[in-house]
C-alpha cells in the first residue's frame, strides 16, 4: 500500500482546498458566489456586511488569529518547549499548516479519522492522545509508517490490554517500523484515562518491552484532568509524571532512544507544564518537551477567557477571541425580547450561552454596543432578553462571541476570515 504524505502532497492538498466551489453545502456565503472557486472568492475580497453573506456566518478575525499563532509561537519558545497543538480543536488543515509555520511540531489528534485527515494534507509528525486499539486503524497505520520513513508517529498506552491488542494488530499486518507509544499517566482516581499507579504504568511499560512492534518513547497525560485542579494539585501531578520519566530512564528503558518524550498540557494549565518542565533532571537522552494545547487559535469570549493562563501571567501576554457569529433579528414581539436566526445548529452551547457582543443596524448605521443577552438557544433560534430602551429592530445584525472552541469549528465546513473591516481575505475548510 503506497501511500504519499509528504510536504510537497500537503501543498498540493492544500491547493486542491483552494480550487474547491462554492455550491449548497457550506452555509453563509453570497448565494452569487455559487460557481466560483475558493480561491476566486477569496479573490474578489468581499466584504463580510456588505457583500451578499447571509446570516447566520461565522468568521474568524484575521489580526486576531495571527495574533494567537504568534503568541503561543514566542511562549513556547521562550520556555523551552516543542509545541503540537490540539488538532481536534479546529480540524482545520489550513490551521495546520500555519501553526506549524509558527514554529510548531506537528499536530496532536485524538482519533483514527483526524490522523487520516491530517496526513491526507502532509502532516508529518502527530501525536495521537489516546490509545490506538482498533485494528483496522492500526493496519493503515502500519501501512503509513512502512511507506513514509520520514513520518513520526506517537501515541499513548495505559494498559497492558491495550498493548496486547496493538501488538496482534500491528504483527497481522507485518509491520515493519515499530509505532512510539508512551505510557499515559492518569490524573487522579475518577479522572479520564491512564494508567493510575507508578506501578501500573511500570506493568504497560514492561508490555511494551515484550513486543516487536511497540517502541516506549516516553510518558505523558493530561493535567487538565486533575480531580479538584487548582495550581498546587496540577503542579504536583506534573511533578510525578516527571518523576516517572527519570525513573524509566534509570531502569534502561529509554536506550534505543535518540530522545525521550515528555508530554502534558491542556489550554487551562500550560503554565504549570512550563513550571515544572523546566525542573526536568538530566536524563540519558534530550528530553522532548511536548505542550499539546490547542484552543489557543481562536481562544474564545466564555471558558478559556476565564481560565486561559494569561490571566495568571499576564506579562506574557493575551489571547484574543477570533470568533465572531453574525446573526439577523428576524422577530421582536415585545419590548423584552427578540430572536435571531442562529441556534444550536450554529453555536457552541455547551459550556456557556453565546455572548452578544455588538449590534450592526439593517440600516448601514454604526455597530454599537448590544446591551442584550443571550437567553437561550433553540435548534435555529437565539432568545435575546431585552430592555424596554434598547435599540434593536428585526433586520438587524448581531455579532455574538462563543465560548468553547471545539465546539464551535465542528458546526462549519467552511469559515470566512475577515479583516477589521469585514473584508474576507481567505477560507477556512474544516473536516469533523
């Protein structure tokens, strides 16, 4: 099975995106635009209020999202880590490629299907956080790793099971190269997956050891997950993963090793990752540092405002929310309320209403603040609450801010980037 995923297949993956048309399927765009390419479109640099977009449209901000790429470029390396953002946040290729240019590693990917995605666009080197187990999924990516030598491919283990299972999969297919796994880490009893125990990630190690098929290229885990995290907790927990690092290290288990990887990191806790990774001891092998966070490109106006890092280390600087959802008020049956056409089908809902932001009159005046809120979300409605006072007619667009990014690309196949002005400069396709 040949298989071609290198740098020049990705260009010209990305290429083929630029080529695609504008037809029913990708929601928002000028209905005039049906025909054109991608690139054609982007072209023409429309703008985003006055240009034939229909509501509801979800846009990125340009300045904003070169801003957050720059940011986490500079802190990553300002703190000596290597970077492989959270790929499953945007599922956006485009997205990849550019992170990459801003200095990172590869891409993180939580699934069989977003590995595929990424390699079909000449991602070279992904760090999978989970365990691989399903057997199909492993035979392509033995396939992937045996025609691509240049590939670099990683992923967690945390249980004897599940090395067992990967090594029959991986050995029916008479795999060549052997995959990396890194033994996971569990946050906490109660937390998400990992082993629990030193002792436990000790026995999945010496599994690894017993195979032909498995290499063990390190540890990881994810201090998100953390029962009651606060910085003391977090903090600590990162300080046994580095811990168990060392102590693999002087049990031998790293001597095949050009590099031992290190890995944790979530978009709440990255501070705490760079504090205790730069603590790391000397080990028999340059030691991996490996920040995964990921929702950092389009930040957002709810959950990661709040708890982003920055807030606790503001001299390093500040994220920006990039995401803006354009919606039209299409009824105002009383002085108290009134609904927009964008619902659940459009915005992230799960872990905070949308934020309205700012109002653009249907009369082409000035955007002025909201002063509304959003109440509720049906599957194509926004409930906005209203005061008796406030200025809000039906025709009128209002920009909402969203929370939670991974639930907000999911819900759209393509994402115009806009400058200051409205001025769609590019197109953002995503593959969920």
């Amino acid at each position: 099975m040949a298989l071609d995923n290198g740098p020049v297949h990705g260009r010209e993956a990305l290429a083929e995106l630029a080529g695609e048309r504008v037809d029913h399927r990708f929601k928002g765009l000028p209905p005039d635009a049906y025909g054109l390419t991608l690139a054609e479109l982007a072209g023409q640099r429309r703008n985003l209020f006055t240009d034939g977009f229909a509501t509801p449209v979800l846009a990125l901000s340009a300045e904003r999202l070169e801003h957050n790429l720059k940011l986490m470029e500079t802190y990553a390396a300002r703190h000596g880590l290597a970077f492989a953002p959270h790929g499953k946040t945007s599922m956006a290729p485009q997205l990849f490629h550019r992170q990459i240019e801003h200095g990172a590693w590869g891409i993180t990917l939580a699934v069989p299907h977003q590995v595929w995605v990424a390699r079909a666009f000449g991602i070279g080197r992904i760090f999978l956080a989970n365990e691989l187990v399903d057997a199909a999924a492993l035979r392509r990516l033995a396939a992937e790793l045996d025609a691509d030598p240049e590939f670099r491919f990683v992923c967690y283990v945390d249980s004897v099971r599940g090395v067992e299972l990967m090594d029959a999969a991986l050995t029916e297919a008479g795999a060549e190269r052997p995959v990396d796994v890194v033994v996971e880490l569990g946050a906490g009893a109660g937390a998400r997956t990992g082993a629990r125990t030193e002792a436990d990630c000790a026995a999945v190690a010496d599994a690894v050891a017993g195979t032909r098929t498995l290499r063990l290229a390190g540890v990881a885990g994810y201090e998100g997950e953390v029962p009651d995290a606060d910085p003391e907790r977090v903090h600590a927990w990162l300080r046994r993963l580095v811990a168990l690092a060392a102590d693999f290290d002087r049990a031998g288990r790293f001597e095949s090793l050009d590099e031992i990887v290190l890995s944790a990191g979530g978009s709440a806790w990255f501070d705490a990752v760079a504090d205790v990774f730069a603590e790391v001891p000397g080990l028999s092998r340059p030691v991996l540092k490996l920040l995964r966070s990921g929702a950092y490109v389009s930040h957002d106006d709810g959950h990661y405002r709040e708890v982003t890092p920055f807030n606790r280390v503001p001299a390093e600087g500040a994220l920006e929310p990039a995401f803006r959802l354009w919606t039209q008020v299409v009824s105002r049956p009383s002085a108290e309320q009134a609904f927009a056409n964008a619902g659940k089908r459009d915005a992230a809902y799960d872990l905070d209403l949308p934020f309205a932001q700012v109002v653009r009159p249907a009369d082409g005046g000035p955007e002025r603040p909201a002063g509304i809120a959003v109440s509720g979300l049906s599957d194509q409605h926004a409930w906005l609450r209203t005061g008796p006072g406030a200025e809000l007619e039906v025709g009128d667009w209002v920009g909402l801010g969203l929370s939670h990014p991974c639930t907000s690309f999911d819900k759209w196949q393509l994402i115009p980037v806009a400058e200051a002005d409205g001025t769609v400069v590019d197109y953002i396709r995503t593959f969920f």
